[in-house]
C-alpha cells in the first residue's frame, strides 16, 4: 500500500469519525420538520453481481474496515483518553474497588468528551458536513474540513516534545510549525500528551487520600492494633472527606478546565 492510499484512507477516517462522534450537534442544528410529515429515512443498495467491479468492492471493503475501527479512533483522537483515565485514578485514590462501576464511567467520559468537543463537532458540522449533505462542496473538501477541525483541537493539547519524537526516530527534520505536521505524526503525539497530562492529575488526587492512608496507619500503630488493614479504617474516611468537598464537582471541573488552551 503506497503513500497516497495511506492518506486516502486516512483522511477517510476522519470523515467518518465525526459523523459518529457528534451526530448530537448535528441534531440540534438540523431544521426541524413541518407537523404531519413522515421522515424518510436514505436507502443504500450494494451490488455484487455482474455490474460490480472488483475495485469499487475493494472500496466497500475498506470502508467497513475503517468503520469497524472508528470507536478506536474515536476515542484516540478526542478528550475521551483524559477524562476516562483521570476518573480511573480517582476511583483507585478514594478505594472503592468496582465503585462506580466501568459502565458508569465510561458513559461518563463519553458525555464529558462530547462537551468538550462540542466546539470542534459544531465547526466540523457547519464547515464539513452540513455542506457536503447539501451537495454544495466535494468530498475532498469535506475531509480537508474534517481534518482542519480535529487539528485545531489535537494542536491545542499536543506538546512539541512529543512531535519531536517521532522526528527523531525517523531521522526526518521537523517543521517550523505545528501546522506542518501530518496527521500520522500529530495523533500519536496527542495521544502520548493525553496520557502524561492524565497521569500528572491522577498522581495530583492521589495525594490527600495518601496522607490520609498514612495518618490512619500510624494511628493504628501506635494504638498497637497492627493486624488492621489500614485501608479497611481509612475507607470510610476518605469517602465523608469526598463527599463534603464535593469531590465529583471538583474533579470533573478540574479536567474540563484542563481543556483550555
């Protein structure tokens, strides 16, 4: 597979991502419909039969590959990575072991990402989308839309460290800006960016539940009650100490802010 199919694929992708990820948005920007009409919904038929041609069924192929790895995308390639992670280490600081449960919170992490990437979904859906439904721009364009507005999110977050590494390994000179990096270089770079800054908060809560840990144990030491799992004592404390800084309020802000440029 050369160079230009890579891209090709690539940038289709990325079309198909944020009709997955902000088909919310676009609801809401979607003209309502007059009272007592029916909504007709698109109908699509394939043909595999003597009309088909081998290469426009290597396309059909591809296509329900890359939309088979669209959730991995989906979740690479927003805020979802952060938010998920960072509200993982806060469940392992307080010491609840399945509380909340995955489910929970990664349905969580999906409403925050899509407030957080609202402002992306609305640009993409206005310039991109909204656009090529109405026929009015190509499908070249629509994608170069599409990855101007995942850019404009990754480029705010990635650090330039990170992009410089996979210039090192590969021995190529980096760019003057962060504009010039492609696609293929940005998102794995983001994706490392989004893991620092979500270990750097989740060491950040962990701390006070630590000292918590560590006042709870050397009081049982002293008391002589040694063959007392701390942990099992400090839990109930730590959770009254979440609850009265109304710690869920704290945290989620926290990460929403940590969004900001």
């Amino acid at each position: 597979m050369d160079a230009r199919m890579k891209s090709r694929l690539s940038k289709l992708a990325l079309l198909i991502v944020p009709i997955i990820l902000f088909i919310l948005p676009a609801i809401s920007f979607a003209q309502t419909s007059p009272a007592g009409t029916n909504l007709a919904l698109p109908g699509m038929a394939i043909n595999f039969g003597q009309g088909a041609n081998l290469v426009d069924s290597i396309e059909i192929l591809l296509l329900f590959t890359i939309i088979t790895l669209a959730p991995s995308i989906l979740i690479l390639c927003t805020s979802f990575t952060r938010i998920l992670i960072v509200l993982s280490f806060m469940r392992q600081a307080i010491g609840t072991q399945n509380m909340p449960p995955n489910q929970l919170l990664v349905g969580f992490s999906l409403f925050l990402s899509l407030f957080v990437m609202q402002p992306t979904g609305e640009r993409i859906y206005n310039k991109a989308i909204q656009p090529y439904m109405a026929k009015q721009i190509p499908t070249t364009v629509a994608i170069d839309e599409i990855v101007l507005g995942l850019r404009s999110f990754m480029q705010k977050q990635v650090r330039k460290a990170d992009i410089g590494l996979f210039y090192d390994v590969t021995g190529k000179t980096a760019p003057q800006t962060v504009d010039d990096v492609p696609i293929h270089y940005l998102i794995p770079a983001f994706i490392i960016s989004e893991l620092k800054t979500a270990f750097q908060i989740g060491f950040l809560l962990y701390i006070p539940f630590l000292i918590l840990d560590m006042v709870v144990a050397s009081v049982l030491m002293a008391m002589g009650m040694m063959m007392l799992p701390p942990v099992v004592v400090s839990l109930p404390f730590k959770l009254l100490l979440f609850v009265l800084v109304d710690g869920w309020q704290l945290v989620t802000g926290s990460i929403l802010r940590s969004f900001n440029p």
